[in-house]
C-alpha cells in the first residue's frame, strides 16, 4: 500500500492543479475538501471529445489579437469539439471586469458580446494565477465566469489537447 500525502492550501488553482496532477501521474485523490470556494465541474460521460486549447498571452494593448480565440473556440464547440481558453502574461487583461466592454473594432461586437456568446456556448477559460501576481492584478477583478487556474492546469490542458493554438 502506498503512502498518503495531505495538502492544505489557500489558492483557489490548488484543487484543479492537484486534480489534474494526480490523474497525470496516476495517483488517486481519497478526499478533496474544498472551503470558501465554489468550483464548477462538469463532465461528458464517456463520450470522448477532440480538445483544442488556445492561449491568449496578447492584451489590451493589442485589441485585434483578442477576439480569435473567443470565435476560434466558438466555431470548435459548434463542431463538438471541447475548447479552453488560456490567458496569460497580457492575456489576462483582457478578462478583467468592465475592459471587454470597452474593446469594439469595425463591425465586430464587442469583446464583451463575444466573450459572453463563447461562454454560452461552452468554452472553458482559465486565468493564470502567476500572471495575476505577475502584473499585479488581484483574483477578484476577473470575471468571475473565468477559473483562476496554475501551470499544472495549463500543462495538463495542453497535454490533453489535441492541439494547441497560442495568439
């Protein structure tokens, strides 16, 4: 029988990382306990889906980059394919709240009705907790639909994916 580890933690990307993580490495997770954080889950059965994760490292200061991975993974969920959005570095500026509202170009809606349709349609965003630390920016001025997520969970989403598309 092997060993148990026991993990405490306060950053609310533990409980995927530590998910993924196990998984990974084939190790199984007896007991997770999760206090003051809502985490959404959700499954597919068995049913088995081609992945595409995009990563978003463009911000603010280039507002035509920002609208591709949102269309991009629209068009994957239209074609049952599951889509995450990661966002680092820049990226994440663009998630936080009240920016998207503010980003229109030519006779695209903006960012904010994209951002809004792509969640409708089922792409999964995450936030990169070092990138938050990284600029500066605390968890709680993201949208809240977005999951603040680690390099564990950026790693394993791109190990999973069957491929990976960065802007």
């Amino acid at each position: 029988m092997g060993q148990v580890l026991k993990v405490e933690a306060d950053d609310p990307a533990a409980e995927e990382d530590i998910t993924r993580w196990a998984k990974r490495a084939g190790h199984e997770v007896l007991q997770l306990e999760v206090r003051e954080h809502n985490s959404e889950k959700t499954y597919d059965g068995d049913r088995i889906m081609s992945k595409i994760l995009y990563v978003q490292t463009s911000g603010l200061d280039t507002p035509e980059r920002l609208y591709a991975p949102f269309i991009l993974g629209m068009t994957a969920r239209a074609m049952d394919a599951e889509a995450s959005i990661f966002f680092m570095i820049k990226g994440i500026t663009a998630m936080k709240k009240g920016e998207a509202e503010k980003i229109k170009i030519g006779s695209f809606p903006s960012l904010k009705e994209v951002i809004d349709q792509a969640l409708a349609s089922g792409v999964k965003m995450y936030i990169c907790e070092q990138s938050t630390q990284l600029l500066g920016i605390a968890r709680g001025e993201f949208i809240p639909e977005a999951k603040i997520a680690g390099a564990g969970t950026l790693n394993d989403l791109a190990l999973d994916a069957d491929s990976t598309i960065s802007f």
